[in-house]
C-alpha cells in the first residue's frame, strides 16, 4: 500500500473508532447495529440502508449498473449449477441435506452463524452442513474449501434469497462471543496497525487505491462472491484476505475467533435481505 494511501486512511481515524468500540462496550447487539447505522447515515445522508447489500458499489453508479448488468447473466452459473448437484445428490445411505438441515434447508441461512448453547459455542452454516454430513456417515469437508463448501453454498444459500438477515444473540454465553468478535473487529493489527473498523467504519465510501470501501453492514447478506467473474471467495477467506492486506496472521478458517467475528459482523446486517451469490471486482 502506498504511504499517501495510508496517511490519507489515518488522517480519516477520527473519535469514533473509539466511540464506537470502547462507549459501546457491553450495548445490545442491537444499539450497536443501530450505530453503526447512524454514523454511516449520518456520514451519507442519500444512501438508503437497504443499498447496503451491495457494498461499495452503493457508492458508485457507474459500478453499480455495469454490476446490474453482469447480474442479468451471472458468469458463474455452472458453479452454482455444480452446488445443486451436491445438493441433490444423496448421502451413502440414502438421506440428503435437506432431511438434516431445519426447515429442509430453506430460509435458514440468515439464521447463521448462530450460538448453540449445547455446544457452548457459535455454529456457521458451514459448521451445520458439515454437522449434517458426519451424522450421516460422510467426511468432514476442509474449512473454507471453495470446491466444497464453496459450491455447495453458492447454491444452497440461494434456497434462503429474500430471507432477512436474524441473528440471535441470547444469553451470557453468546453474549461473549459476541464481544469477542466485535474484539476482533475493532482490534488493530498487522504491521499497518488497522482494524476492520478504520476500513469498514471510518473510511467507508472512500477509495483506497482503485477500490472504494464499503460499510460493514450489509456485507454478511451476499456469499459466497464470486470475484472477477468465476472466483468464488467464501466469507471467512475474505475475512483472510483482509487480514493478509494489512499484514496481519489471519487466524485459521473455522476458528473459535472466525466464528465469532462472523457471528458479530453478520448481525450488523440484521434486518437486511439475504441474496446468494453475487459478481465482485
Ligand atoms: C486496509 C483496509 C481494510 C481493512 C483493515 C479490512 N478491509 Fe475488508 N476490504 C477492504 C477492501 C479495499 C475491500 C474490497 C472493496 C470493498 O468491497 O470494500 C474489502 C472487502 C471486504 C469484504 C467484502 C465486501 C463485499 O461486499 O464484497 C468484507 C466482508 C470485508 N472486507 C471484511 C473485513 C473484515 C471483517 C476485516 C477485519 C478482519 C476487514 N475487512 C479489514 C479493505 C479493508
């Protein structure tokens, strides 16, 4: 990264981080989402809340109708053609996803991640399918494996567009998951120093580099993208890359620190409609 690109971000670094990461400390996960709400409002009076789902390109209509475009005839259907299959297809002894999974898989997915008492800790959708598969005397898929999970979610996700986003946070036990990814949000690291937050808080709608941020919310409703046509990126490999921008050790895929940031972030887009899979830069 450029030094003129990182004293422009730094120069944006104002309070609020720290309003929003220390005042807040202990709020409801919803007055977090609603401040998180007013200080993009706030900052861009003219973009409505549900343009949100489409992140950066909310902030650029030139981007955002060469996306409409693409979308009309996505260039990826034959991954998520290759999703239904793997959905379709049976377990060894007969079952399918859908006996498995609540309500046959349907409308679930903005259900997730979600924290299950049982197991004392947060469950993604990636967690319950693969819940699913061992139960029924199948492996494990690999955290994160794009030609697995990947695919599988391309299309299963696709069974939950137009559900709103609703996660729960219910209970001391999630209650601290839910701080300890809301942590890692707000957290500086790598040798940039940078959280989530001075990207995706203070400096949403602004250009680093060729590409413009985009806020927090609405970015846990859309996965898994597909970037530059037919590179599916899962949510938590993003998470990676964003880590690996500011030099930072991101932790594995599928890790207690993950699944807990995801489950913080994703409830940011409570409210917000679910829409799987979209086109990226
Ligand atoms: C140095 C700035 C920077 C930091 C720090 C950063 N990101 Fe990003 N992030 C970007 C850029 C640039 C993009 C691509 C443009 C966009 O969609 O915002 C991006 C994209 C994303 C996207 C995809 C948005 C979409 O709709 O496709 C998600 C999700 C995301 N980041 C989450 C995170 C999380 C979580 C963290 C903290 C672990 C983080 N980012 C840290 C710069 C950053």
């Amino acid at each position: 990264m450029k030094q003129q690109t990182i004293a422009k971000l730094l120069a944006g670094l104002t309070g609020l981080g720290i309003a929003l990461g220390v005042a807040t400390a202990h709020a409801t996960p919803e007055q977090d989402r609603q401040e998180f709400i007013k200080y993009y409002t706030a900052k861009y009076p003219n973009i409505k809340l549900d343009d949100y789902v489409y992140g950066a390109l909310a902030f650029d209509a030139d981007s955002k109708a060469q996306y409409d475009a693409i979308m009309e005839f996505p260039p990826y259907e034959s991954q998520i053609e290759k999703g239904r299959k793997m959905w379709e297809t049976p377990f060894k002894n007969g079952k399918t996803y859908a006996d498995c999974l609540p309500n046959g898989g349907k409308q679930i997915a903005g259900n997730y991640p979600m924290f299950d008492e049982a197991k004392g800790k947060v469950v993604t959708l990636e967690n319950a399918i693969n819940d699913c598969r061992t139960a029924n005397g199948e492996e494990a898929f690999k955290p994160g494996d794009k030609n697995t999970f990947g695919f599988l979610t391309a299309y299963m996700r696709t069974l939950s567009d137009g559900m709103l986003m609703n996660i729960k946070v219910e209970g001391p036990k999630a209650m601290a998951a839910y701080e300890d990814g809301k942590k890692t949000f707000f957290a500086r690291k790598g040798q940039l120093n940078f959280a989530c937050a001075s990207c995706h808080v203070q400096n949403a709608g602004v250009r680093l580099r060729s590409e413009l941020i985009s806020p927090a919310v609405g970015h846990a409703v859309h996965w898994p993208v597909f970037r530059g046509g037919d590179n599916l990126v899962t949510l938590q490999n993003r998470y990676t890359g964003c880590f690996k921008q500011v030099r930072a050790v991101p932790p594995a895929v599928n890790s207690v620190t993950m699944n807990n940031l995801e489950y913080f972030h994703s409830s940011l887009s409570n409210g917000l409609p679910m829409k799987a899979s979209v086109f990226r830069k």
